[in-house]
C-alpha cells in the first residue's frame, strides 16, 4: 500500500497531546485497510522515524486510528511541530 494513502492526518485532541508528551505516541487516522506494518511502514517513509508499536482502533464513526509509539531515539514532540500539530 501506498505510505500517502496509509496515513490520512495526525489527529490532535486533549488526549493526543497528553500522550506526545508523556508517552512518545503520535495518533494518526489511516485507512481503514491499512495494516500495523503498513502504519509503521508509512510512518518511516514519511516522517523518518521509527515505530517502537502500532496500536490500533475502530471508532464509533467508523474511522480506524492508529496510536504509534516511537522509538525512544525519536522525540515525538519535536515531529508534532514538524507537522505542525502542537
């Protein structure tokens, strides 16, 4: 699968940011038929960091998130402002 059309956008809320600075997770909304290594896979090609876990869930909406951890070598903080979600 196709790492663009893997993740669809980081997803930013009281929760997320909680976990950026506590727990080096990002949250992401992916596709809904995109795999934990597809996830991981993308999140490599396109930020540059590495994936420690992938954990994923189906909302009540019917979207599929992804909450990847990185690897302690990466700060998730400094690729939240990259992406300029925090």
């Amino acid at each position: 699968m196709n790492p663009q059309d893997v993740i669809l956008y980081p997803l930013m809320t009281e929760r997320s940011v909680y976990m950026i600075e506590n727990e080096n997770k990002l949250v992401f909304i992916v596709k809904r038929e995109a795999t934990k290594l597809d996830i991981s896979r993308a999140v490599k090609i396109l930020y540059g960091v590495e994936a420690e876990s992938v954990n994923t869930l189906i909302s009540r909406k019917s979207v599929k998130k992804a909450f990847v951890k990185l690897k302690e070598a990466h700060d998730a903080s400094d690729l939240a402002i990259k992406l300029g979600i925090l």
